[in-house]
C-alpha cells in the first residue's frame, strides 16, 4: 500500500529536522549537508528523499550536483501547528484542566458537589 | 523606552474551565491535587513545602529519569479567595525571577481563567516563549519561523 507522505512524516526524526534546520540557514548540495552528520551519505540521501516527497526539500540537479534548498510554504504548516503547542505553560495548564475532569466527574460519582 | 513594558514581558494564557469555581479553586491550591497536575505527562512531584499564605513559601521537586531534580519554588505575595493568587516562581534550571499570576472568575458553573507569567525584562519573555517550544525541537523552529517570516 503507497503510503501518502506528509509534512509531519518529515519532521518526525530528529536527522530530518537538522537538515531543515541547515538548509533553513541556506541552500546546500548532499556533499556539504552530508559533512554535517556522522551517519553515512546513502543515509542523508534516503532522508533528502523522504523531505522531498514531503514536499519540503527541492532538490535541482545541476551538473553532478544536487542541490537541496526548503520549500517555504509547507513549512509554514508546520510552524502554525506546533505554534499552538508551543508555551511550557500551556501544557500546565493543560495538564490542570484535564486533572481537573477528572476530579470532577469522580465528585459526581461520588454524589459530592 | 517602552522595553520594560508590562505586556511586553507577559505571557498570558486565557481558559475558560468546565468545572465551577470552587473546584478549580481546590485543585489549584491544594497539595493533594498539585502533585497530580504540576508535573508534565503526569510526572510524579515532591511537594517539599506548600504555604499557601501570603508571604508563604511553596517547592516542589520533580525527579527526572536521569535522576537530576527539576525544582520549582517562589513565594505568595498576594491571594484572594476565588480570584487570584501572585507568587514569584523560579523553575530551576530554566526560568528563574518570574511572577505568576492566576486570576480565577466565575462565569455560571464554569470559570475563567487568566494565567500570566510575567518576566523581568522583555528579553528574558522573548527568549523563554522561545524555550518552550516543544521536545526540543525549539531552537531548529525559532530559526524557521524567522526564515519564513523572511519569505514574504
């Protein structure tokens, strides 16, 4: 079964959000994004392939090079939604409403006010 | 000029709560109840000291995995019943000098809620609404957003 690749797939390991991260700063050819890593170039390789097919990475060859550079706009997609979860105080408070459910509909069962 | 601004250095968060104002009031101020809400993904909590009075000193620690304690404490400068509570907050090792101000109202059976951290400087606001991004994916995010703010 194809599995369809979206923008979420691509920032969910933690490699694949570097090379966002460095190819955010500036366009890079493999080589240059592969010396930024310890793993190998096949390795870069496969997740450049993934990050384009999610649609965040283009990739021109020009020449014998391949030139990786961010596609800004399914980007913004994923900075809008973890912009939403963003704040340490919002999981807080978060985390006190979803306590506070609880207690409550346990006071219920209870019969207590 | 305005740098030290009071809005300019608060983060607020706004909620309106299911739960009457009682309740909530219970579950924000009681020890018992603290200790269920106040660590992330329901992480256990020590409370050390909980003085729930003005000038009263509160700490809680949190064991992580690796055996390091996250400790937070501060002390209540201000509490009125059912409508707000002030303490200075340091959560070490990340935010250290703030104050935290709940205001709690009640609006039928549900409440409302304002919670506010505000920062010593504006900086200080800019840097930690930063942190806070989730799982460490922060930093890679904060240059991202500056990136595609650059795009259009």
């Amino acid at each position: 079964m194809e599995t369809r690749r979206d923008v979420f797939q691509a920032i969910a390991d933690p490699t694949r959000r570097e090379i966002i991260d460095l190819l955010a700063r500036q366009p890079m050819n493999l080589n240059a994004i592969a010396e930024h890593f310890d793993i190998t170039r096949p390795a870069i390789s496969n997740h450049i392939r993934i990050l384009n097919e999610c649609g965040i990475v283009s990739v021109d060859q020009i020449g014998r090079e391949r030139f990786c550079k961010i596609e800004p706009r399914q980007l913004r997609q994923v900075s809008e939604w973890v912009g939403r979860y963003e704040s340490l105080w919002m999981q807080k408070v978060d985390s006190f409403e979803k306590y506070l459910h609880e207690l409550k509909s346990k006071r219920k069962k209870h019969g207590r006010k | 000029m305005a740098g030290n601004e009071l809005a300019k250095r608060t983060l607020t968060l706004k909620k309106t709560f299911d739960a009457p104002i009682e309740l909530v009031w219970e579950a924000w101020t009681q020890p018992e109840h603290i200790g269920r809400w106040w660590g992330p993904n329901g992480m256990p909590i020590k409370i050390v000291e909980h003085n729930f009075k003005v000038g009263g000193k509160w700490k809680y620690v949190m064991t992580m995995p690796n055996g390091s304690d996250f400790i937070s404490h501060g002390v209540y400068s201000e509490i009125v019943k059912f409508e707000k509570i002030i303490t200075s907050a340091n959560f070490i090792p990340m935010t250290e000098g703030v104050e935290i101000r709940a205001l709690f109202e009640k609006n039928g059976k549900k409440t409302n809620f304002t919670f506010s951290v505000v920062h010593p400087t504006e900086e200080y606001c800019r840097q930690q609404e930063k942190m806070g991004f989730y799982n460490g994916w922060g930093s890679a995010f904060e240059r991202l957003n500056g990136y595609l703010k650059t795009q259009h």
